[in-house]
C-alpha cells in the first residue's frame, strides 16, 4: 500500500471538503485535505463570502441614504471603494484562518496541490498529489465547480466571472451583467447601489427565473428603482472586446460597458481528478453520479456539493460532507430533500425560499393553497421601514402540508429559515399559523401568511 495511509482523503477544502474533513476527524479518522489553491475554496477566498462582504457595505449606504426618513440627517457619504475591497479582505482572511484553526484543532494534514484518483491500494482508494502516492479507505471529492462561459463570449479581459467582478480594484464605470439568476441579481443589486451604471441581461422572461413568479415581479421593481436596466427575454447577439472597454448589442441596441461579466451557471470541476480512469462515472452533463449517501460507482469514493446534482450552494455541500463521512464510518444517514434545502439571495431586495413554487406545485397535480401577506401588513414593516415585502407560503388542502416558503424583503434570507425547520419537523402552514411570534417583528408576517393558507388572516 502506497504510505501515508489515511482513513479519509477529502479533496478540496471549501465549504463541502472543510466541514467533510472536520467531521471525519470527529469520528476518529486519520484525516488530511488537500487543496491546490486556497483553504476555504472558491466559496470563501472569491465567491460567497467576498460578495456578502461587498453587499453588506452597499447595503449600509443604502441604509444611510435613506436616514431622513427615519429623522436623521447624514452628509458627506461618500464610497471609499479601495476600503470596501480592504474589508472584504479582512473579512476572507478572518473566515479562512478560522478554517485553518480547525483543522489544526481536529488534527487535520493539509497537503498542497493537485489531487487525482490513481490505482486502487491494497485495502484502500489511490490519490496522487505531484509526485506523492497516498492511500485511504475513504475519499471524498469536493473540487466544487467552475464558471461556464456563453456562446456569445468566452472569458478573458474585460469579459470577467462572477468572482472577478467582486475582486475588481476600482469601481467600474458602467457594467453589463449577464444571466439574472442569484449571482447576476447580487452583482447587479450591489455594484448599482455602490454607484455604478448597471444592466442586467436575462434570456428567460424574469429575473431570478427558478424563484416564484411573485417574488421575481418584486425584485425586478426594486431593481428597476436602484436605477438597473432589466432587459429579461433579451439574449446577447454580439460582443466586442477592447483593451478598454467592452461592445454589446441586444434587442437592436449597442452599448459600451467597462466590464461584461457572465453570470450564466456553472459546471463541475472535474478535470485532473482522473475520475474516467479510476471508473467513476458521470452523467450526460458532466455531474458524478452518486446515490442518497452520496457514493460514486467506485467503492470508498464519494462525491459532494457542485460535483454533483442538486442545487449549487454551500450549505448543500457541507450537509453533503456530513452524510459521506459518516456513511464511510459504518453511521446511517439518510438521502437530502434537495427541494426542502433553504435558498438565499442577498441583493436588495433579499430573497429566501424553499420547496415548490406555486406553480410547480400545481404542475405536480396538488390541491395547491396559497397564503400572501405584505410586510405591511403586520406591525414590525412599517416600524423597520420595510411594507414592500412580502411572504408567501404555499400549501396543499388535504394535509395542510407546507410545501413552500417565498420571501421578499428585509431579512428574508433569515425569515425563511422558520418555514424550513417547519417541515423538516412534519408541521404544516396551520401549525406556523398558531405559533406565537414576538411583536412587532418581520416574523409576524410569516405568522399571518400562514394564517392566509389556512383561511383565517388577522391582518390583511
């Protein structure tokens, strides 16, 4: 057997591979990552983290300019864009220090460099790092994802990635994001209120397409009141890149852009894993297919979080990384409800949601109730200054089963989380309708759309 042999390999230290690894060593396996980048992957060094960095900041300008109302006056803001970069910075280097602390903690090897699956060892699973063999009887893949380009424009230049829009060193002029999704609709939402001239590109017919209907209506107001330009139902025709500046034309119109950033998805991030060789197998469209406990088709080697289907968030990844560990340390586990998994957008307005939209909800054929309440209606919007969100729950007749949960609106990414816990303990809308919420909260508006559904609203 090749030497040092581990219990368990993770490959990739973001947000799947760290909390995998952790847990590992947890239930006494002689643990290492190995990590060819960063420790904390693409989620902490340049993607999630940084943008909720950035975000947090254009959200506290908005909070400022929006002080008279609240009886307080505020001159002279101004953005200092070098200091918000700085404290994304700060933020990143706090997060994955922290990481790097646990791993100590848990006596976790960090081995840099390039993994891939090599032979099988004697009682074991092959990895090749360099010129290094290891062997562990489990390895768990979490190489995560990467950016996937449009036909109309391949990345280079000015021509960025989500990742490079956050990480810009000066605040552009003018930007042109492309593809309205969760990604697109923070870059969007954020760098519009930090000051630069926006427009937002989506080729389905709204923004943040995959959320309800409802809550996509919503936050397209708001973006059109933050000075975005929404083209939905607009694909790009053509694109031209300058040392300088970038030409786009859509719908029969031309504009020139500092930065054209393609927010469009992702696409696992398989290559140099070796996954072909070692006979692991993938689906048509390059995701490694893996059963409830998260087992490839080869024994020993599991696969998690963007590797494989599901929905492409952190969260998911981590909770992926638990099941695999403690599937390969002989626990029992249980397959994730990939459509109960909370979802969160972080541009204004915010937006958290879970389950099925109404209207895949009546597409799968249930008698489908459904529970609105603006947040003005209850007491905590108009004392917060937030009466233009909105909950909406979305439920069937014949079991009073919760079947989704949309928020829009201040705190949402927070709010949802009640919804959530909710049905993963079997409630139903009538239970959250005679649940007791503090007063005057936002809460009390997920009280009272509960109460929509279940035919008997207080205030509205």
């Amino acid at each position: 057997m090749a030497e040092p042999a581990y219990d368990a390999i993770v490959i990739g230290a973001g947000p799947g591979g760290y909390v995998a690894a952790i847990r590992a060593a947890q239930l006494g396996m002689r643990t290492a990552v190995i990590e060819r980048d960063k420790v904390g992957g693409r989620c902490l060094n340049y993607a999630c983290i940084p943008a909720k960095a950035v975000l947090r900041s254009a959200d506290l300008l908005s909070e400022i300019r929006e002080s008279a109302e609240y009886g307080l006056t505020v001159a002279g803001v101004e953005v200092d864009y070098p200091a918000v970069q700085g404290r994304r910075d700060r933020v990143v280097s706090t997060l994955t220090g922290g990481v790097r602390t646990l791993f100590t903690k848990n006596k976790i090897d960090v081995i840099e460099g390039a993994a891939s699956l090599s032979a099988p060892a004697d009682g074991g699973v092959g990895v090749r790092v360099g010129d290094t063999d290891l062997a562990a009887t489990t390895v768990v893949l979490a190489t995560g994802s990467v950016a996937r380009a449009i036909p109309a424009a391949q990345f280079g230049g000015r021509i960025i990635g989500t990742e490079q829009a956050w990480a810009l060193p000066t605040l552009p002029a003018k930007l042109a994001v492309v593809g309205a999704g969760a990604s697109g609709a923070e870059i969007a939402s954020g760098f519009a209120r930090l000051g630069s001239e926006v427009v937002l590109l989506e080729a389905l017919d709204r923004v943040l397409p995959s959320e309800d209907h409802d809550i996509s209506r919503l936050v397209e107001r708001g973006f059109r009141a933050q000075g975005i330009s929404v083209h939905t139902g607009t694909p790009i025709e053509q694109v031209v890149a300058g040392d300088n500046s970038v030409s786009l034309t859509y719908a029969d119109s031309t504009t020139d852009v500092d930065y054209l950033v393609i927010a469009t998805g992702r696409v696992p991030d398989t290559e140099g894993l070796g996954l072909a060789e070692a006979g692991v197998s993938v689906d048509e469209a390059g995701f490694v297919v893996v059963d409830g406990a998260l087992r490839t088709s080869v024994a020993g080697v599991y696969a998690i979080g963007d590797l494989v289907r599901g929905p492409a968030l952190a969260h998911k990844a981590s909770d992926e990384g638990i099941i695999a560990v403690e599937d390969a340390a002989g626990r029992a586990t249980h397959p994730i409800a990939y459509p109960d998994i909370p979802r969160a957008t972080f541009c204004t307005p915010n937006v958290g949601s879970f389950g099925l939209t109404e209207a895949q909800a009546r597409e799968q054929g249930y008698d489908v109730v459904v529970g609105k309440v603006p947040y003005g209606a209850v007491g905590g919007g108009t004392v917060y200054g937030d009466r233009t969100g909105l909950v909406k729950i979305v439920g069937e007749t014949g079991y009073g089963e919760l079947l989704g949960g949309h928020i829009v609106g201040s705190r949402a990414t927070e709010l949802i989380q009640e919804l959530v816990n909710v049905r993963a303990l079997e409630g139903g809308y009538a239970e959250v309708a005679h649940m007791i919420h503090g007063h005057p909260t936002l809460s009390e508006a997920v009280m009272e759309a509960a109460r929509a559904a279940d035919g008997w609203l207080i205030h509205g």
